[in-house]
C-alpha cells in the first residue's frame, strides 16, 4: 500500500500528516521551518524532526513513502523550494513538490472547487480560485510592509497601543507598566518597563512580535480588544480584493471562503469582526465558521501528484 505525506511549514510549527490512499494514519508537530526567517539549519531540523516522528506514529519507514508535498510560507519561489527538497531528500527517496502555504491551505478548503482562503498565522495573506480555474492574491507582502492582521501585525500593534497609551498617560513615570496589556507585552519579551519594550521593539534586527500575539490574545485589555478587531477587519479587507477580482457583482450564487492560521483559531475577537466586516463589505459571501487544516491539502496534493504520474 502506497502511503504519502503532507506537510505545512510555517512560522511558528510544522506539521507533517501521513496517509494512505483515503485517511489520514498519523500527525506530528515540530518547530518552525520558514528558511527566510529561521534560517536553513533550523528549517532542517523541524522539517526532518515532524517526518521521523509522523512515520514512527504511522508505524511506517520512511522508503515506504510514494509522494510528498510541503507547503510553505515563501516555500513556492524556486530556490527557497530547491532548499526544501534537497533537505527532505537527506530522509526521504521519493519526490517532493514544494508549493506555497496558500495552495495546501485552498486545496484543504475547496479540494479543487472555487473559493477564497484567508491565512492568518504569523503572516496573512488571501487567496482565490474562480471556476474559470483563474487565481488572484492579496496582501502577504512581508512584515515590514504587508501581512495585515497576522500575528506579527498584532504583536507590533499591541506595543504600538501601550506606548501611546502610556504617552497619553502623561502624569504616570515612563517607567511604570500601566494596564494589563502592557504587562503581559513586557512579560513575554521580558522587558521590565515600557522604555525596555520600545527599544525591544526597535532593536535590529527586528524583534519577533509573533511572539507576543499569545499575550495579546489571551488578554481582555481594552488595549488588546481593539488591536484584535482591527486585525479582524483588515483580514476582511484583504479578502474582499481577492472576492472582487474573481468574483464578479453580476455572477449569481455565493461566493465560499474559508479561514486558517492560529490568530483565527485563538482569537474569537478577530474571528468574530472579520465575518461581520467581510459580510458587511461583500454581502454574497458564504463563510465556513470551521477553522482549516492546510496539512491535509498537502496530503490532498501528494495523493494527486501520485495518481497523476
């Protein structure tokens, strides 16, 4: 029996599904394998680490392995897809096809029906395909100029917030935390006053404010309440341009879009404006309330791959 695997690179983890023809046998998690940020060695590791430990939980070898398919954050650009396949070929004999995290994340939505995907994980990004087979994208620019309403967008949001709350605050010392967001930011970097987190903040190289999107979810802060609906209505923003290009006013019948990444998943704020922005901007969309696993459009891709050859 032919058996395959999945597996989505990101930011924060990996995560690698094996398969047989029809199921999904077994699923590990590793570290983070985005080469642009972690670096290879990094990427190494976490891809190799989830393969071992998802074989052994499959009870498979690794030469039992027909197809595999990784799907990546930046993955897609040929020579960041050249780095991937030779890492996995150090463990794996059979081929790997490389492709971008919005594809595994529209196949594990849509299989290869029309729809749009909005990712929000440590970066974001929106993704669609019409039934024409026509595609568009928006946002996913890169942190420094893009990625509205990822977790890196929250995290530097959130500082940017207590700072001028702070400023604000005039008659308070700068070094005094005031206010539940604030200390939970300061907390996770640990920083001990708000001075330390603004130069945190503006350290170079630049801070991992993904890191910080925990803190902020999990905080009922007013501070961190409006930064996480604000992220919500940028993600809806985004996907409108993606429902706009391909979606035509005059074409009759829903338009179906789906969501995925861990700041829908943890952050029911966010989750709850982004549905009420994006039905308000765009009326005909149909939105699926569950949150998708793009591990299992790899797995989809491989299986396809497969039979295809």
């Amino acid at each position: 029996m032919p058996y395959y695997l999945g597996i989505d690179g990101g930011g924060t983890k990996t995560t690698c599904a094996v398969g047989d023809d029809s199921r999904i046998l077994a699923t590990a998690t590793a570290g983070p394998s985005n080469i642009v940020r972690g670096g290879e060695a990094r990427a190494r590791e976490s891809l190799q680490q989830s393969v071992h430990q998802a074989c052994a939980a499959a009870g498979i070898a690794l030469g039992q392995v027909a197809r595999t398919c990784v799907g990546g954050s930046g993955a897609a650009r040929p020579e960041l897809g050249e780095v991937v396949r030779r890492i996995l070929g150090e463990v794996l004999p059979t081929p790997v096809a490389v492709v971008g995290d919005m594809e595994i994340a529209l196949e594990a939505a849509f299989d290869s029906c029309p729809g749009v995907i909005v990712i929000a994980g440590t970066g974001s990004i929106a993704y669609g395909r019409n039934a024409q087979g026509n595609t568009a994208r928006a946002g996913g620019w890169g942190f420094a100029v893009s990625d509205e309403g990822s977790a890196h967008w929250i995290g530097r949001a959130a500082v940017s917030a207590v700072l001028r709350a702070s400023d604000q605050a005039y008659r308070a010392p700068e070094n005094i935390l005031c206010g539940g967001l604030a200390n939970a930011l300061c907390k996770a970097w640990g920083a001990t006053s708000l001075a330390d987190l603004a130069r945190a903040a503006n350290s170079i190289p630049p801070p991992d404010f993904a890191a910080l999107f925990p803190a902020v979810a999990a905080s009922d802060d007013v501070l961190a309440v409006q930064v996480l609906r604000s992220a919500g209505r940028e993600l809806a923003q985004t996907a409108t341009i993606v429902v706009s290009r391909l979606f035509p006013k005059d074409e009759a019948g829903p338009v179906p879009v789906a969501m995925t990444g861990g700041v829908f998943r943890h952050a029911a704020v966010t989750r709850e404006d982004f549905y009420n922005e994006l039905r308000r901007l765009e009326p005909r969309v149909g939105i699926n309330p569950s949150i998708v696993e793009p591990v299992e459009g790899a797995l989809r891709l491989a299986r396809k791959a497969a039979a295809a050859r």
